[in-house]
C-alpha cells in the first residue's frame, strides 16, 4: 500500500547538483589523451602520470573515478580501455567520437552562464566561434558533427527511399554527411553541401576522406540569404531548424518549395519534441543548449513541422522515429 505521506527520496536531487562530476572527470580525461595513450595497452598510474606529464596523486584519483564510470578497467596496479572507450575514444578508428566530445567540452564553460542567458536572451557562447572565426572551435564543431552524423545519418538513410532520384541540395550540410552516405547508397545521386564558407572548408576535406568527390560538393554561402539552386529532386535540411525561428523555418521550407520539382522530396530531420514540448527530457535539455550556443536557438516539435509543410501545399507528409536511443525524428513531404 502507498503512503502519500511517505518522505520523498532526495537522491534524484543529489544526482542532478552533482551530475556535472561525472562529465569534467570524462571531458578532461579525453581532453588529454588518455584513452589514446592506453589503446591496445595496459599502464601503471605512475607511468600514465609521467606519459601524460601530469602528478602523480591526482592522476591516480582521475584513474579510479575513470575505472568507476567504466572508461577503464584496473588489473592488479594497471589500467586500460574499456571495450566501449577502446571502440569510442581512441582516435584514428572509424567510430571514433572524441571531437563530438571535444565539442561538448568547449561548452562547459557556456552551460555556467545559462542564468545569464536566461536574463539577456541571448547566447553565451558567439556561434561566430565555431562556424568560421575560431578555426579550432570550428574543426571540433565540424568533425564533431561528423562523428555524430555517421550514426544519425546512417539511420537516416534506410528510413527514405530516394528512388532514382537524381539531385540533392542539403541546406546546413555542415560535414557533408549525410550527403555521403545518401550518395553510397545512391550512385546516380549528386548532391551540393550548402553551409557557411568556413564549414565547407572542412567539409570538403571529409568529402575526400570519404571518396564521395565525384558525387557530393559544396555551395559555400548563408542558407538565411543565399538562393536556392533550383532542379533538385530531393531537398535535405538536417539538424538546422533547431537554430532558427518558427518563421525562418517556415520560409526555408518556401525556398525548399521554390528549388524542387514536381513531385520533389523535402525531408527535415532534427531533434524535436512531443507536441507539448516537454518530452522526451533530452530533447528539451537539446533546446537549452541550442539557446546557450544560437542566436535562435531553440527545439520545436515535429507537430510544428507538419503543420507549416501543410500550409505550404506539400502532400504526403509524413512523421518517422529514428532507432532508440538516437532522439532524432524527420519529417518527409512532396511538392504537387
């Protein structure tokens, strides 16, 4: 029988204040390439101190905390990689995710000033920084959304078919992708990337290292201000609408409209919520980071996303779940 009286249980409180523990412990220990220096191999805290140059007493405490998290295991008085650090962490491998996690350690700091954004409406980290103007912040930013993008765009591919359709324009492409892997799986498809000039830089860089040149290219310009090419039979905008207002989204789905041809496909793919917009908790969170990192950013729901496609005359609009636990969602019409 429940007791309504009954004390509640503060440890969900104590999980939240110090929850931000646990990330600067695994932030700062990708931060100075340690799963890197223990890949394949197992070290003594002494000899991890003197590789790493740090002190030895505290580099023994981060070594247990990371043992604790199951970043590392410790064998008698060595540690090395967990499965899941040697697969994630270590640099130069495929599923490789330590610039994802280098990106979220450039916010650390940002995420401290979210009472100030709070009162300024504004965000505390200038989005300048990472696309273009900060060329470190920029590489962590880019080659954090590819490491991402390989997963979410993997998934995104196998739930549209793109039939023979023969061009894409992908609005906000950022590392390009998506553009990739929609072009291996495509090999009549040509796609052009349109992001800012100092994300392309990038890109066409991870165009080479994919081999996709012959297929996917960039379009250096602002997705706000630069014209649409117009022909495309698949117009992509992925991960951008949680940058943007409600009426800035409305009208990139109008120039999404204006570039396609008859029977063309539009697909938006983002981080949304439930109709109410307080579920699921990461998609929320997703929106206060978005508010801390965009000048409009935000999360919106895909219930907005069909509604504004609807008001633009698109048919067949449909809603899909990415595979758990990706909390992404697209949102896919056709134009008459």
């Amino acid at each position: 029988m429940n007791n309504k009286n009954a004390f509640p249980d503060p440890s969900k409180i104590m999980t939240l204040a110090t929850a931000y523990w646990d990330s600067q412990v695994f932030l700062t220990a990708n931060r100075i390439g340690l799963f890197k220096l223990l890949s394949n191999t197992a070290k003594t805290s002494e000899e991890i101190s003197s590789s790493l140059k740090t002190q030895p007493r505290p580099t023994s405490l981060l070594l247990n905390v990371c043992v604790a998290l199951d970043l590392l295991e410790k064998d008698q008085e060595k540690y090395k990689n967990t499965k899941m650090a040697e697969t994630f962490l270590v640099p130069g491998i495929p599923t490789f995710m330590g610039n994802a996690v280098s990106y979220s350690d450039d916010l650390y700091e940002t995420w401290g000033k979210l009472e100030q954004s709070l009162l300024e409406d504004k965000p505390m980290l200038a989005p300048e920084n990472y696309l273009g103007m900060d060329e470190e912040k920029t590489r962590h930013f880019v080659y954090g959304m590819h490491n991402r993008a390989l997963g979410t765009a993997s998934a995104l591919v196998n739930l549209v078919n793109l039939g023979d359709r023969k061009q894409m324009l992908d609005v906000g492409g950022g590392p390009s992708t998506y553009s990739c892997l929609f072009a291996e799986k495509y090999p009549q498809l040509q796609s052009k990337v349109l992001d800012l000039p100092g994300i392309t830089a990038h890109a066409d860089n991870i165009i080479l290292s994919m081999e996709k040149q012959a297929q996917v290219t960039t379009y250096p310009g602002d997705y706000h201000t630069t014209e649409f090419p117009v022909g495309n039979d698949v117009v992509l905008i992925s991960g951008v609408f949680h940058r943007e207002t409600s009426n800035d989204c409305k009208k990139l789905i109008q120039k999404a409209l204006a570039s396609l041809n008859d029977n063309g496909m539009l697909i938006i793919s983002d981080v949304f919520t439930d109709e109410g917009r307080t579920s699921p908790t990461f998609s929320t969170i997703f929106g206060i980071n978005m508010l801390l990192t965009a000048k409009n950013g935000g999360v919106h729901s895909d219930a907005d996303i069909i509604n504004w496609m609807t008001d633009a005359n698109f048919i067949n609009i449909e809603s899909k779940s990415f595979p758990e636990p990706m909390p992404h969602r697209l949102v896919l019409g056709h134009k008459k």
